[in-house]
C-alpha cells in the first residue's frame, strides 16, 4: 500500500524545475571545502534567533524535541563559522508555556529588548495566530515551525510580509487521513470523535468531517468529545465513544494527551470494537510510545515526518539527520524536530543566496524574497515555500502502526504506508478565503465542499 510521490516528480508539479532535483539546497553540515566563500564585507556581529517553544508541562512532549533540532542546527551552522562563514547564531529560548498573553510580551521583549533578528519556533496552532499579528507590526521575520492553522494565513494574515511556516496546514493532516482511511477501509458508517477542545482540535474536526461526507457518502457522527487541552483523564470520552458503537474514531489528540488516550483506552478494549485514526498520533518523539501502543491504527505524524520515512536507502539525508540527532541527544527525531532543524537551514540558503547575487550581508527584506518560492530538501523530502501566503508544502504521509523488533516503540509498518500529493488535500492558492464569498471554515474546506465529487457506493 506504499503510493510513494516520487520526488522529482512532486517538484517538477510545482512549476520548478525538475532539475532541481539535483542542485537543490540540501539541510545538513558540508564538508569543509564544499562551504561557500561569501561576497563582500560581512559582519562579524551574533545573529540573535528567538526560539519559542514549550519547554515545560505536557506540550514539552512537542517542544522539547523541536528545541532539540534547532540546537543541532543551530551548532552545525555555528561550527562552519555561523551563516556566511562569520555571524553565528546565538539563541534566545522561550517557554511557549507561559500561555498566549505571556508568549505575545515575550515576542515584544525580545525584539525591542534583546534585538533578534529573526523569529522562530512556536507549537500551539493558538499561538501562531496570535504572535504572527505582531511579527507583522514589528517587522519580525518569523519562520513558525508548527502551529499550522489554516485560519493563519486564510483570515489572521492573509497577505504575510515576515510571516512564514515550514510545516503542512493542519486541514492536510485530517484530510489525508480520511482519504487513507476510505482506501483501507471502504465501508465504514459510523463515525466517533474525540478531539482536544481549542482552535487545533476544531480544525481536525471539520475537515474529517467534510472529507468523510464525501469520501463515506451515507455516514453519521455518532460521538463526540471534546476534552479540554492537557486534561489527563479520558474515561469519560472514551466510555461515551464505545457506547455509540462506532466503525470508526477519529482523535487528534497529541503529545503526552495522546499517550494517556491510548493506555486509558486500552483498559476499555476499545481497539478491538473499532478502526482508529489517530491524526498526530506519530507526532510525539517515538520513544514515548510503548510496546503497549495498538498495532494497525492509521496513525499521522503532522503529515509529513516519522523518523522512518523517507527511509535511508532512497533518502540518504533522513538517514544522516536520524543517526546526528540520535547520537546528541540518544532518541530519535520526530516531526517537531525536524521542522525545526529545517529551518534554520532554510534561513542559511536564504542569505547565501542573497548574499550570492547582491555581494554583501542581505537586508531582512532581501532574505524574505529569497524565501519565497523556495525549494529545499530536507529529511523529510523536498520542501516548497508557497510564495503567495509564505505556507511550506510537503507530500503527506500517513503510515499504520506496526511494533517491530529493531525499536522498543512501534513505528510505520514499512508497507503499509501511503503518501500523496498535498495538493491532492489543500486549495490551491487563489482559492477564495472565509469571508470571500462563503463563511466556510478555511479554504481547503470550502474547496473540498465544492469540487470533490462524492464517492459512489
């Protein structure tokens, strides 16, 4: 069941280049002489990076791991003498867990007080729509490594001058889940819910739920349950789950949230009574799952990254990401990790770029236009950088779980994992937004709504 996007293929549909394939800028240390020699005079000063992340409390599950990348990249780029062979990076660390009032002063306090130059990080899909307002009126660059709303760049900023994002809008995750889940499964009819209550687990919501209207025709939602963020016991929303008698349940529930869904669950025997999808369920840092953790649920990892895939014989970079990350810090990598060990080398392509055609140190704006529409590869596979609302792409891939002798959690099972065209699961660029002539959720529903035919049964 492995539908692979081939690569080249996935970039030459973005109207690059297929060429790219090949001379594409690659995330990860060069060899001495393989380091280009800047343009021009440049500065020797620090180059000062917010990082926000959560470091404490359950999302630190998320935001741990995501520190943990940036500081790997952040020393690799540093060991080659910083971004130009000469300004290196220096980090501020913040705690995301400080909620979003705190989090909006403390992206004010770093700018006005400690002088970054650039912003990155933050988890919460709640606290990228309220910083990147900000980052907007204070002319912060942002590069957000998760909190991946479609109402980010769908209605909060629509038109983003130094706003960006690496990771695939969270309506791809429940789409692309749903659309695996009627390749697997065709004849499901009831439909359960549980899903964590605030602006992420709402947006898993409706777009599983307008996804499954037209990929299970017929369907009902028989349960929901709406457990608010972090809340730790899940037995009532369980118990409610298994009374409706569904075929199916659907949970985005994250992070060390998930970790307990699934031990609680187990005790009821609910995955001998159902299907199971678990939208991020594979999002967490592997080694947080157990032996315990259900075999054969379709399982999401933000849509787009599990430490085995791409696998290292075809995707030699994921490889030697893995075996870095596991070597510093003695686990292994997941999503989080990887958007944020990403970005800091999409902000170095980005200045040598500039600083190739201009022949100095690139002003903000200068670095921003290299950004847009760029390609990268990444372990995660080839990463593209919608230049109309700054939105990184990548193809989605979903996987079910399998335990297998060579790790003590599980992981994908290595044949039975489905890939697709992100394109296949988001609007296109110029879809009308809400509030532009319908008050759809976001884009993508409204685009599914209306061209997706519904699937005959």
């Amino acid at each position: 069941m492995d539908e692979r996007v081939d690569r080249r293929n996935f970039i030459g549909s973005l109207g690059v280049a297929a060429t790219i394939a090949a001379t594409a800028y690659v995330a990860a240390p060069r060899a001495a002489g393989a380091v280009a020699k800047p343009k021009g005079k440049i500065p020797d000063t620090p180059f000062k990076v917010g990082h926000m992340t959560f470091q404490s409390g359950p999302g630190a599950a998320l935001g741990a791991p995501a520190l943990k990348g940036h500081t790997l990249a952040a020393d690799e780029i540093n060991a080659e003498g910083g971004f130009l062979g000469s300004r290196k990076i220096v980090t501020i660390v913040a705690d995301e867990a400080a909620g979003i009032d705190g989090n909006v002063k403390e992206l004010r306090r770093m700018k006005l007080s400690e002088g970054i130059d650039w912003f990155t990080g933050v988890i919460s899909a709640g606290d990228t729509v309220a910083l990147a307002p900000v980052a907007e009126e204070l002319e912060i660059p942002t590069i957000f490594t998760d909190g991946c709303t479609d109402h980010l760049f769908d209605v909060v900023v629509k038109k983003p001058k130094y706003v960006f994002r690496v990771t695939n809008i969270l309506s791809s995750d429940a789409v692309s889940c749903m659309v695996a889940a009627s390749r697997t499964w065709p004849n499901i009819k009831r439909i359960a819910h549980i899903h964590p209550d605030y602006n992420f687990g709402r947006v898993q919501f409706v777009h599983s739920k307008i996804a499954a209207e037209k990929l299970y025709p017929g369907s009902e939602i028989v349960s929901e349950g709406w457990p608010k963020l972090f809340a730790g016991d899940y037995t009532a929303h369980i118990t409610k789950a298994i009374a409706s008698k569904p075929d199916l349940l659907v949970t985005s529930l994250w992070g060390g949230d998930y970790v307990s869904f699934y031990k609680q669950a187990l005790r009821f025997g609910m995955y001998d009574n159902m299907k199971v999808i678990a939208n991020i369920g594979f999002g967490i840092e592997p080694g947080a799952l157990g032996k315990d953790h259900p075999e054969g649920i379709l399982a999401g990892a933000h849509a787009n990254y599990h430490f085995t895939y791409p696998p290292g014989n075809e995707w030699p970079l994921n490889k030697q990401f893995v075996e870095r990350y596991h070597k510093r810090w003695n686990e292994y990598p997941n999503y989080a990790a990887e958007g944020a060990y990403t970005t800091l080398y999409l902000l170095k392509y980005a200045i040598e770029k500039a600083n190739d055609l201009l022949g100095t140190w690139p002003e903000p704006s200068q670095i921003i236009t290299m950004l847009e529409g760029m390609v990268m590869a990444t372990p995660a596979g080839y990463l593209y950088i919608r230049p109309e609302d700054h939105s990184g792409f990548k193809p989605t891939v979903v996987g079910f779980s399998k335990n297998v002798p060579e790790y003590p959690f599980p992981i994908w099972d290595p044949d039975r994992i489905i890939v697709q065209d992100v394109r296949n699961v988001s609007a296109p660029p110029d879809w009308p937004k809400p509030g532009e002539g319908h008050d759809d959720p976001s884009a993508t529903y409204n685009w599914i709504k209306t061209t997706w035919p519904t699937r005959s049964i």
